[in-house]
C-alpha cells in the first residue's frame, strides 16, 4: 500500500518563505508530484520529481530525498492568491495517483 | 485551451434516485480518472480506464457505483441507488500513459453532489 504524511495547516505572512513537507511510504515508488487546491476549486498540477533534489518552477520549487522518503514544496514570496490547499501525491501503476491528506496554508498580512 | 469538462457542476437529490455524472476528457488524453473528495477521506480514487478499458475500479462501492466509458470523449460515473454518505465533490481527471510521460493529471471542475 501508499501512505503519505503531510502537515494538516501552515500559517505564514506574505512575502514569506514557507515550507510543506511530506513523507512517504510506497511500495514501489516512480516519483512524487505536489497539486494546489483552492477553496471550491479543483486539484492544479504543480509539480513532479523523479529524482533527488531541487526543481524550481517560478515561486515555486519542491524537492526530493529518495532515501529518505521524503519530499517539500518550497514557495518564496508568498501573495495572498497562494493561501489553499496543497497535496502530495504519489503515482503507482498505470500513473494512478495517491493523494496524501493535503496541508492548509494560510497567508496573511 | 484545452481543459476536463464534467456536468452537472451541482447536483441535489434524494436517497434512491439515480445520479449520473459525465467528463469529457482533453481530447488525446487516453487515461481517466475518477476520484471523490470530502472532508472525512480526502481525494480518493475511485477508478481509472485507460484507451476507454477500466484499469481499476476497485475504490468504488461495487453494489451502486458503476463506470463507463462508452466512447473516448465521455466517461461517466453512475450511482444507483445513491445514500447521504454519497454526497461529495467528484472529480474526473484525464491525462497520459507514464511512458508518454504521463505524470501530470488535469482535474474538472467537479460535481458538487449531495443526497438528502
């Protein structure tokens, strides 16, 4: 089976840098991706790791340890707009997903 | 540009009756996905096809749920007879086969469904 952990809630100011980890556990493992979901919205792909270390996409990076089963998403200079949800995710075969609880980030001023 | 349509986006209706729901997958995309959101679970997957065959149904309750897709643009998601622990947001989801790179999954708006 898949399980992945993340934090249930994060709180940061904007302009900020903040960090959502996640851990997992697979049985076989073909990389890690990361949605964003706004209230009311549906699930936007963000990014995909196949391999260790850092992918920069703009504001955003994630990053990955293969050894240590352990992934984050990295967003600097945080707006307002970025306050959601974000989910870890873990594809299996077939390029089936699972998703791990998700991590509410809240910004403020 | 080119994006996963579902209909309806809300729907309301009683326990017994029957709800059905339907995606229309970016065209060229051959995998779909259904999935169900709510607090308690979070996003779970409920089945998958892939060329229109279903992969995997097994996160679906088999006794009222059922899945097709009858031809390659539309998939739909059945529930007969539906009960209040149906109520939900559903999401289909369409993307590619891993060996054509196929990581990245673009998500419909969902139906937002509740059963009284």
């Amino acid at each position: 089976g898949q399980s992945l952990e993340q934090p249930s809630e994060v709180t940061a100011v904007e302009g900020a840098i903040v960090q959502i980890n996640c851990t997992y556990q697979t049985s076989g493992f073909y990389g890690l991706s990361w949605y964003q979901q706004h209230d009311g919205g549906a699930p936007t792909f963000l990014s995909y790791n196949a391999l260790d270390g850092l992918e920069e996409t703009g504001r955003f990076s994630s990053f990955l340890s293969r050894s240590d089963s352990y992934g984050y998403l990295l967003l600097q200079e945080l707006q307002m707009k970025d306050s959601a949800s974000y989910f870890c995710a873990v594809p299996g075969t077939a390029s089936k997903l699972t998703f791990g609880t998700g991590t509410r980030l809240q910004v403020t001023l | 540009d080119a994006r996963v349509t579902q209909t309806p986006r809300h729907k309301v209706t009683e326990m017994g009756q029957e709800v059905t729901m339907r995606c229309q997958p970016i065209l060229g995309h051959n995998t779909v996905f259904w999935y169900r959101q709510t607090m308690m679970q979070g996003l779970e997957l409920l089945a998958y096809f892939r060329n229109r065959a279903p992969l995997d149904d097994s996160g679906m309750p088999k006794d009222r749920f059922s899945a097709e897709m009858p031809d390659a643009t539309l998939a739909t998601l059945k529930i007969q007879p539906s009960e209040p622990r149906d109520s939900a947001v559903y999401f289909c989801a369409s993307g590619l086969a891993p060996g054509q790179g196929g990581y990245e999954q673009y998500f419909g708006p969902g139906t937002r469904l509740t059963v009284t």
